[in-house]
C-alpha cells in the first residue's frame, strides 16, 4: 500500500531521471516532471514546482548528477571543474533556503573525499551522495517530530503557515512530522492552516496533504489567524524555517513574522522545526539572511486571474525573518533549543 509520504514525495529518483511532483498544479492535478537536465532542475527550483527548503536541497543534489553525468571530463579534475561550474549555477535558483547551499557543499565535500578515482566513479559518487540525503532526510524529518510531540498534548489546536509538511521533505514534514506521529497514536489535534498568500501553499500543499492522511485540518485566510487566536482555539504555532541565523532569527514564508507577533501577544508558544540543514552558523544574524523577491505577477495576477490595476508597484518579499525573541523553541533532529542556544545544536 502506498503511504501518504510515497504519495506526497515532491522528488524521486527512477530510472535514469529525476521525478518530481509539480507543486504548481495540486491540489487539482496531480503531476510528475520527469527532468534529464540540471537547467531542467534550475527551472523547477525557480518556478516553485519544486519547492520548500529540504527538498529544494535534493532537487538540487540530483541537478548536480544530471549536470554531470554525460560528461567526457578526461580526469578527475577535469570532472571536478564541470562539477564546481554545475555547483555555481545551481545555486543561483533561489537564495533564501541555505539548504539548497548546504546540499551542494555536501555533494562537493563527497567528490573531494572520493580523490582522484576515475571519473565513472566520481560521477556514481554524486549520484550516492544525493540518494543519501534524501535518504537522512526522511529519518531527520521523523526524529524532529518525536521531539515536537513532547511539547504538544492530545486535543490541541495548532496553527500552521506555508507548506513545510511531505511534499517539502522526504517525507513527514519539518513542522508537519508531530501532526503525522500523533495521527498514527491516534491524538485529535485540530490543526488550522493558513493559506499563505500570495501564491497559497498553505491552502493548495498543506490544506491537501494533511486533508489526505485524514488529519483535522481546517483552512483560513492569513488574516484571520488573529481571530482565531483570540477564540482561544490555538494551543501552539508550529512552522518551518528556510534559514536560522546564528543567533536565532528564523527566515520562513512571508507572513511567518506576523504570526510569531500574534502568538506572543495571545501567549501561544511558538515553535520552529528546523532540520540542521536549515541551520546557518555562518550567518550570524537574520538581517543577513539574503530574501528573494518574486515576480509582480504573483500578487497581481494571483492564480492566473488578474486583481490589481496595470501598472501598479508591487512589493513582493517571499520570506520573512522572525526575530529570536518572538520564537519559543526550535526544535531540530539533535533536540529542543531556545533560539539563543542554537549554536548548541550542531555540537
Ligand atoms: O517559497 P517556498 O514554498 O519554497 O517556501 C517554503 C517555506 O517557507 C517553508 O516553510 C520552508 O521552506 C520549510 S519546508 C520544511
């Protein structure tokens, strides 16, 4: 029987090509890209048809292996320069998530390990070394959500923003795995989702997914998360993260901030799952976490269908940074973290 995380995997290696399931047209069809190209890979990345931070990462792993596997490098070195120009263009697709960074290095760091064996042996490295991420992701995924359960209780309400659920990941979700664990010990939590405007993977990934595995998941509009705090129908906020800064400062969807400000002013604990790929030492705080803007078009013609006059300036930041301050916890596969302390996560 297929499970829910087979059927939500937003990436899959088959055959001689990369599947991935095309977020820009669910929940209303369902569709696999077969991709041969890493400019095929660039272009999914960019468009959103893949998407969220982990599997943005894979995606970009398995980029790597088709940038270079027909590759006629005479030498390791040779294959290794192919593989460095491969590594600088496809990180040029988005520049928020750090794991599509951390996922490059790592296939890197695999190749430099390998030495100067031939280069067949060198290109079946990178294609074992995107395998295994995606691989220690599921279980990453998994053991981040043991740990979220510990803060939550049977019968909670829990909001959540953006997709960080199976089809961002291997399977389970980041913020989505506790959802998941408790279905399976047979918990009622009633989890409120937002829609996550402007280009919606609240109401069109997370609504879905969690509708699907038949969790309680009741979709509302990004403004109404406020009111139904206030209703007292919210026990915890449980979201993703695109990159924690040094210091604690998470970049996530837009939206993510006003979230934090609403939970810390009704007294709602507000946690982050963050596999440590998403986790950026090197960044000391969020004002340097780079934010990619999107197109006009996202906001002006939402879903094809034009709603704002021609010519209008638009401002469209696609994440936002949630200051250490407003975040209860973070929680990662090595454990639970107040967000001062998360140097200690990677120790
Ligand atoms: O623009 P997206 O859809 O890639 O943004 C995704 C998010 O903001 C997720 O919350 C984040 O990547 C965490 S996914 C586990």
């Amino acid at each position: 029987m297929t499970t829910i995380h087979e059927a939500f995997a937003p990436v899959k290696w088959e055959g001689d090509s990369l599947l991935l399931l095309d977020q820009t047209r669910l929940p209303v069809e369902t569709v696999f890209l077969s991709l041969h190209t890493s400019e095929e890979v660039w272009a999914a990345i960019r468009h959103l048809q893949v998407r969220g931070a982990p599997a943005i990462g894979m995606a970009a792993a398995y980029g790597l292996y088709l940038g270079v596997r027909n590759s006629e490098a005479a030498d390791s070195s040779a294959l290794w320069n192919q593989l460095l120009e491969q590594a600088d263009y496809l990180a040029t697709a988005r520049p928020t998530a750090v794991n599509l960074f951390w996922a490059i290095d790592r296939v890197k760091a695999r190749v430099q390990q390998e030495g100067e064996k031939p280069v067949d042996a060198l290109k079946a490295a990178v294609l074992d070394e995107a395998l295994a991420i995606q691989r220690e992701d599921a279980e990453v995924c998994r053991t981040i959500g043991e740990h979220l359960l510990t803060l939550l209780q049977d019968g909670m309400g829990i909001l959540t923003h953006c997709n960080p659920g199976a089809l961002a990941t291997a399977a389970y979700g980041t913020a989505t795995a506790p959802l998941y664990l408790a279905k399976e010990r047979g918990w009622n939590l009633k989890v409120y989702a937002d829609e996550t405007r402007p280009v919606l993977q609240g109401a069109r990934l997370t609504a879905y997914e969690l509708q699907q595995a038949g969790i309680d998941v009741t979709l509302i509009c990004d403004n109404m998360a406020a009111m139904v705090m206030a209703q007292g129908k919210v026990q915890a906020v449980i979201v993703g993260t695109d990159r924690v800064a040094a210091n604690g400062d998470v970049a996530n969807k837009i939206g993510t901030y006003g979230v934090a400000v609403l939970a810390k002013a009704h007294g709602i604990p507000f946690y982050v799952a963050a596999p440590l790929s998403s986790v950026d030492l090197e960044t000391p705080t969020g004002a340097d976490i780079p934010i990619e803007e999107r197109p006009a078009e996202e906001i002006t013609h939402g879903l094809g269908k034009q709603v704002a006059p021609d010519g209008i300036k638009v401002y469209n930041p696609a994440f936002d940074v949630t200051p250490a301050e407003y975040i209860t916890a973070i929680v990662t596969e090595t454990g639970i973290f107040k967000p001062e302390d998360i140097r200690n996560s990677k120790q």
